[in-house]
C-alpha cells in the first residue's frame, strides 16, 4: 500500500511529531510512505494533487484547505486522512474573534476527509461537528532517550527549564514577575531556556540552551523542574502538551498553567502543580525548590506518566487508523 503524506512544511516540530516519528513503522507494516511539501503556487499544487491518483490515500498534516485545492485533491485521492494538532480554526494572534479565514477552510477540510485524527478531545470535538469519522490519538514521543540522559549530575543549583520555540516564548515572558520574584527568593536558582531564542532576566541567572535534536533530551533530564506557562484562549486550548509531556519523560515535576490537556497530564501533588497566578507559580516552584524529596517523587510518578503516550503505545493506534482507512478504501474500490 502506498500513501501520500502532505505537510506545509515537513521540517517543523508538528510534522516530526504527528507523523514523521510514525514513517518507520508505517514502512515496516508495509505501507509505503511518501512526503511531500505543499507548493506555494496554483499549478504546482495541481500537479501535485494530480499525483494522488496513483496512491491508496492520501494523509493531510494539518494544512486548511481553500475551495479549489480541496476540489483538486478530492477528485484525485482515494481516501484522505486529515490529522491536526492545533486549534487550526482560530487565529493564535486574535483567538477570541471568529476569524472565517480559519474558521471556513477548516470546515472544508474536515469535512472532504474519510478518516479524521485529531490531537486531543477539544480539538476533536471541533472537528466532528463537519465530519462523523473523527479519532483521538494524542501525541506520542520517545521515551528511552529522555531517561538514557537522566543520570547526569545535576550540579549544586536548583534548574527550572522551559522548552519551546521563538513563536512561543511569550508564553514564559508572560510569567517573568513570578520568576524574577523566585529569582530574588533563592540563591541558587537557574532558569534553563532550551529554545531559538532567548529572554534576559533581573534577578534569575539564564542558561541558554540552542535547541537541536541530539541535545535536547539531556538539556532536559538535567534539570530540576519543567515550565509549562499557558495562556487561557480558544487557541491554546487545543494545545498537545508535548511540552509537559517531554518533561515527564525527563523524570521532572511540572508547574503548569491548567489550560487544555495540561491541566488533565499535571495532577497537584502527583507529578506537580497548577498555577494560575504570579501567587500561585511563586508558590509551586517555590515548593519544589525546597522540597528535593518531593522533586523526586513526583518526578517518577511524571516519567509514569509519560510511558503512556510513548510510541510504542501510542503507535499502533496511529498504525491501526491509517490501515483501517486504507482498507475501506480497498472495500469501496
């Protein structure tokens, strides 16, 4: 069997995270897999969609749709998988307002598509409103690196982390009064910033960190407890938590803004806490800062959480919603 997998831009996190990480074992289920980039222009776009006749179906990552394009590639592809990740039908700069440039060509697209795969419920429930044949597979990631790095020595200091990219770091500048306020409590207090770009702070020592793929899961499981700051708006409400769980994997508590999936993965007191307020990010770090014996604990139970949403348990219901598609292709044929 052979599918086309379309990306905007296969290069970026989302791409490698819902779908690259799975082309291993599509291949190994002998499904052939074939990625390419969504041209720029009307007519390469043509061509391409073209091509989907000579494939079993085609798997759309996350790109909306505009009329033409989803009547090109509808009329060539057997079957479409559409999978997204993000609160695509809002604007992240404006999420508060309708916006009908996300809001219609996601409508189009959800509903063209024979299987649907969406990130989390919230996204999902979005998604099923336009289209009957909607599935939840939450994002999964490799465990085994995270812990190979977790016995390096950690050092004298107490390393809060943050990971993300440039267009998201203003969500740790959205808690700076709270961290420049742990950074004037404690002494020995680093923040750790693992990520394209970087934020400069008062009173909290920084280390920056270029995020790069070899490095990352180290720059994570060397640290002491993961940040996870989130705005509360329809857009970052359809957020994976990835972030939260990449900490998880670590073995590292987390302190959490409760939006989305996030406030569902950090259980207070388990594996971290909830904050909502300056108050209340003072607070949690604070805990954790002075409690190693607790850092500890809810570390382990965070990397038992993480096991869950491993790829070898997260895989194969990937696997299994691409064959089924495939095969009620091949019954219809």
């Amino acid at each position: 069997m052979r599918i086309l997998v379309i990306s905007n831009n296969p290069t970026r996190p989302s791409f490698r995270q819902r779908i690259g990480v799975y082309l291993p074992l599509l291949r190994d289920n002998r499904i052939d897999a074939e990625v390419a980039r969504l041209p720029k222009t009307f007519w390469a776009r043509r061509r391409l969609f073209g091509r989907a006749v000579d494939f079993d179906a085609v798997l759309l990552h996350k790109k909306k749709l505009n009329l033409l394009d989803a009547w090109a590639l509808r009329g060539a592809a057997r079957r479409i998988i559409y999978d997204f990740d993000d609160a695509v039908m809002y604007s992240p700069h404006r999420p508060d307002r309708t916006s009908r440039s996300h809001a219609a060509p996601f409508r189009r697209t959800v509903a063209l598509a024979d299987t649907v795969i969406a990130g989390n419920r919230y996204l999902a429930e979005h998604a099923q409103r336009f289209n009957a044949n909607v599935h939840v597979v939450p994002t999964g990631l490799d465990v085994a690196p995270y812990r190979a790095a977790a016995g390096d020595d950690r050092g004298d200091c107490v390393r809060l982390v943050w990971i993300g990219s440039k267009s998201t770091l203003g969500y740790l500048a959205g808690i700076r009064p709270a961290l420049e306020q742990l950074g004037r409590q404690f002494e020995r207090l680093v923040l750790r910033i693992v990520c394209d770009e970087f934020l400069g702070f008062d009173h909290l020592a920084i280390e920056k960190r270029p995020w790069s793929e070899q490095t990352q899961h180290g720059d994570l499981a060397t640290a002491d407890i993961g940040l996870a700051p989130l705005p509360d708006n329809r857009f970052t409400q359809g957020k994976c938590g990835f972030k939260v769980l990449q900490y998880f994997a670590a073995s590292l508590p987390v302190v959490a803004s409760p939006v989305g999936v996030n406030a569902d993965f950090v259980q207070p007191g388990r594996n971290g806490f909830h904050a909502r307020s300056d108050a209340e990010w003072v607070g949690g770090i604070g805990r954790l800062i002075r409690d190693a014996a607790s850092r500890k604990r809810m570390g382990e139970k965070a990397c038992e959480t993480a096991a869950q949403f491993d790829l070898g348990v997260v895989g194969p219901r990937f696997l299994a919603l691409v064959r089924q598609s495939l095969s009620e292709g091949v019954a219809r044929a």
